[in-house]
C-alpha cells in the first residue's frame, strides 16, 4: 500500500487524469487530479504533494514551468508526447525524477510511479535517521535507538552522578571507553581529568610503574620521579581498560589501593592520598577466570558495585543504519565530501557478521569513502565483504582438520589481507592485541 504517498496528477484533458488515478488507486495511492494549469500552479507551490505527474504540453502553464516551481523534497514526473525525446532529457536535466512517452502503458506507468514512491520512502527513512542520530538516539557519541542500547544509556545517567566503581563488559569494538567516558562526562567530575590506561598494552614488568608510579632509582632506568595513572587521575576519573589481563600478583595490590584510596610509588616510603573514580572494563567472562583461579574474587566485587554490558553489533543489528549515517558523517568531515550511501549498500552492512563490532564497521566504512570514486556508497562499494563471508564459509569444508589448525588458517588469512596490520587484524578478530601476539607465536605466523 502507498497510502503515505501523496500524488497530484496534472493535464488539460481530463480522461487522462481520471485514467492515471483509476489505476494508481487501486495500488493505494493517494491521489488528487487538476485540469486547469493555473491551479495546478498553485498546488504544486503548496509543496503538500510528494509527487506531481504532470503532461509537457497544457495551455498557460506547461510542464516545464510546473517542474520549475516544485519543492526540493517533491518529486516530479514528465508525461511528454510520441518523439518528444529531447523534451524528456530536457525535463530530466532540469530536474525531474523520470518521464513517461504518450501513449504509455499501464504497467511502465505505474512501475515509474512505485519507483519514485519507494525513493521517497527511502529519503523520508535517511531524514527521520538523521534527526534522531542528532537527538534521542545519540548520548555522549553513543548511537543507538534498540532497546539494549537504550537500557545502556539509562544505566549511564543512573551511575554518573554516584561515586560507585563500575565494570563495563563488552566485546572488543563495542565502545567500552565511549561508555566510560559518557559516565565521566556527564558526572560531577567532569571538570577533573579523566584518564585511561590499557592493562593488556603494557608489559608485566612495567605496569605496577604505571599505575602507581615510582621515584628516581626505584628500578634500572628509573632516571626521575613519575606519577601513576592513579595520581595523574586524582579528583577525577581511571579507566583500566582490560582490566581482566592483570598480572594475580598485581590485582592484589590494586585490590588494597580501592579499600583505602591510598598509593606507593614505586622506591618510596611514603604513602599518598588519591580520590579517583575507578571504570574497569574487559571483554572477557570474568566469573569465569574467577573459576580458573586467574582472577581475584574478592577484587571482582570491589570493582563491580555496578555492572554494564554493552551488547555486540550483531545483537543489535537495527543499529546499523543509525550508526552508518553517523559514522558517514564524521568521514565527510574528515575527507571535505559529503558521502551518502544507498539501501542495498545499507541492507549489506546490516547483514554482514560483525566480529570487530562498531569499531570494525566504522573502519569498513571509512576504507570504502577512501576506495571509491564516488561520494553515493552503493553495494559495490562494500564488495570485500562478501570475500570475507567466504573465508568463514570456505570453513565448512575443511575435512578431518583439527580446530586449531582451522583456527591459525583464519588468523593468517586475515592478517595477509589486512597487510599484517595486527592492530586492524585484532579488531576484525574480535580479540585484544596481546591475544594476536600470542596465537602469532604460538602458531609460528609472524
């Protein structure tokens, strides 16, 4: 049905109107007919009209005049007569949607109509996604509008303006650190730093200096005084990003730092007082390693008065298109283009299996506004993703070969076609780079 699609039909002879809106009423249109060019006039400004169909040739106001006056949002379809061509490029160059020789029929007639009702329809969607990315669908650069994400939101303005330490959970890509920020920010410390450190980026050896700092001496290479995050953070916000690859010797020294807010830098004697916001974040089950005995229990409850889990991009799929326009936004302003992107290309990436989550789709994006020569990102665009598809099909047909093996094959063709960029590799893996590092050495692939 095309109820929602308002139609004015205009030509000096009324048995061709009557005629038009006898077979676009029985698809569900609504239609309205004019005989007089002069009133047709007058509708057509009025701009109540999605679509006007109206004949080339009429008496005081042509076809041509009405295409001229109609609104940007309206389209417009030119009826012309038998050899009329160069009228038909003519009305199309000067902006009609389409056009349609006398005499014509039925089913091009009303094929050209649904046509440009769909593209209506279409603009209509992009429009309503542009106004909510900007409003209710959009917190803190968080897009999304499913009812998961609207849940994540509503937990955030819940515990921001609380002192409490959260453990947000997520799969990698899936904006752990937006989250954490969006809680900083809209908190009373926003004025106060926020700081971020990645526990599984940082060497064993060196992390309890980065979290606590040290003095001068306090180790080989220690050539002065530095703050720990904890420090750097003071009044304000930490986030220990992957929190879940502390070293267990380590988590009870931070388990003793959250009871009593207190630090020693590495090589002193002398205890400081630090009021910080503790986030902690992982993408793994911490339960789990509580079970394995690589995660302390007791530290799990300290960091965790409240949870968030942020679901993965595959979990909320109706996302996408929110995502996708705000992410085409940013590119355009980043590159000095306005990108746009069609259905088919949107109903691809709504499809695809999403490993490496937001992050992975905004890098997919990206790379096809960079690829293409078009500013319209069409299907084609976005063609590597079906080889993609097929590398984890092609999976199905491995005979009599062991998990692992099925495993390192993965690995290795995903970092060959991403040029061995392991950063770019581990996100579309969905696993942190120190995970990537290892199955590299444990499979012998570097």
């Amino acid at each position: 049905m095309y109820n929602d699609i308002k139609i004015l039909l205009v030509d000096d002879e009324p048995n061709s109107t009557k005629l038009m809106k006898k077979f676009l009423a029985r698809k569900g249109f609504d239609v309205c007919e004019e005989n007089n060019s002069i009133k047709a006039k007058e509708l057509v400004e009025s701009g109540q009209y999605d679509l006007i169909v109206s004949d080339l040739q009429m008496p005081d106001v042509s076809g041509f005049d009405l295409l001229k006056l109609k609104p940007e949002k309206s389209l417009f379809i030119m009826v012309t007569g038998y050899g009329s061509i160069s009228s038909a490029v003519e009305s199309m160059k000067t902006g009609a949607f389409d056009y349609i020789s006398k005499p014509f029929h039925t089913e091009e007639f009303v094929l050209k109509v649904q046509k440009a009702s769909e593209h209506i329809r279409l603009n209509r969607q992009l429009t309503d996604l542009k106004s909510k990315v900007a409003g209710t669908y959009s917190f803190s650069n968080i897009v999304g509008k499913s009812r998961k994400m609207q849940k994540v939101f509503e937990t955030i303005m819940n515990v921001a303006k609380s002192n409490v330490n959260i453990l947000v959970e997520g799969q990698s890509g899936t904006g752990k650190e937006l989250v954490s920020r969006a809680i900083h920010f809209n908190g009373p410390r926003k004025d106060s730093p926020f700081v971020a450190i990645n526990c599984s980026a940082i060497p064993d050896n060196l992390l309890e200096s980065e979290l606590f700092g040290h003095v001068k001496g306090a180790f080989t290479g220690a050539i002065e005084n530095q703050k720990g995050v904890f420090e750097q953070a003071d009044g304000g916000t930490l986030l220990l990003d992957e929190i879940a690859d502390m070293p267990y010797h380590l988590q009870s020294k931070l388990l003793r730092v959250i009871e009593n807010w207190e630090i020693k830098p590495l090589g002193s004697d002398k205890i400081k007082k630090v009021d910080v916001r503790l986030i902690s974040a992982t993408n793994q089950n911490l339960q789990e390693m509580i079970q394995q005995k690589k995660f302390r229990e007791d530290l799990y409850y300290r960091i965790s008065s409240v949870t968030i889990h942020i679901p993965s991009l595959n979990e909320r799929r109706d996302d996408i298109p929110l995502l996708a326009d705000y992410i085409l936004k940013k590119i355009s302003e980043k590159l000095g283009r306005k990108f746009s992107m069609d259905a088919q290309a949107l109903d691809a990436l709504v499809n695809f299996d999403w490993k490496g989550n937001v992050r992975e789709l905004e890098n997919v994006i990206e790379g096809a506004a960079i690829a293409t020569g078009s500013d319209q990102l069409g299907k084609n665009s976005f063609r590597f993703l079906q080889g993609h598809e097929r590398i984890e099909n092609s999976l199905d047909n491995f005979d009599n070969v062991g998990l692992e093996e099925i495993e390192r094959l993965y690995i290795k063709k995903v970092l060959e076609e991403n040029n061995w960029n392991k950063v770019k590799a581990s996100q579309i893996l969905g696993i942190d780079r120190k995970t990537l590092y290892k199955k590299i050495r444990e499979y012998n692939l570097d």
